[in-house]
C-alpha cells in the first residue's frame, strides 16, 4: 500500500521539476534574447553615433537616468534621446531605459 503512495509522489515531484526546469530555461532565454537585442543595437548605433557630440555630452546624464531607474531626466539626455530617435530607426521603438543604457556603452 505503501509502495504505490511513495511512487506517485516520487511521480510528482519528478514532473514538478521538469516544469521548474522549462520554466527556468524559458527565462533565461527571454534574458538572453533581451541582452542581445540591447547589445545588437549598441553595436549597430555605435559605428553611426559614438562621435556625435550630443551623444558624448549626455553620457553623464544617461548615467544618472539609469541609476534613478528614470527619475532623473537631464537636458543633455532629452537631446540624446531625440538624435538617436531622429538617426537610427531602430531607436524609434526602444525605450527611454535602452537608449540610456546604448549611451553609456558607447
């Protein structure tokens, strides 16, 4: 009697883990794809931008943005974020987060 409780909950616990196991490895592929996106579009906005002085100039602002997680929102930034709008069409669509994030990889 025994035997069959012991098995089935063995049985569970197995199938548990299994769909721990994909729902980890789900995430961290959304992680992963999520990166390369970020440094597929640095690399793609840096041969272009990295000389722009507006860009330059908005470094330190983007560092503060990114460590306020957005509160902190300078004038050299705005200008940043409108030249790389206006410049690249994949920044068209990116959030104000990534763009800070691609100038300060620059």
């Amino acid at each position: 009697m025994r035997s069959p409780l012991i098995a089935a909950a063995l049985g569970l616990f197995l199938l548990a883990d299994v769909a721990q196991a994909h729902t980890l490895v789900a995430t961290s592929n959304i992680i992963v794809r999520a990166s390369q996106r970020t440094i597929d579009f640095t690399s793609d906005t840096t041969t272009s931008i990295r000389d722009s002085k507006i860009i330059r100039e908005a470094h330190d602002d983007a560092a503060s943005f990114v460590a306020s997680n957005g509160d902190i929102r300078g004038a050299h930034l705005e200008a940043a974020f409108n030249t790389l709008r206006t410049r690249v069409p994949e920044a068209r669509d990116a959030s104000d987060q990534v763009l800070a994030e691609a100038i300060l990889a620059l």
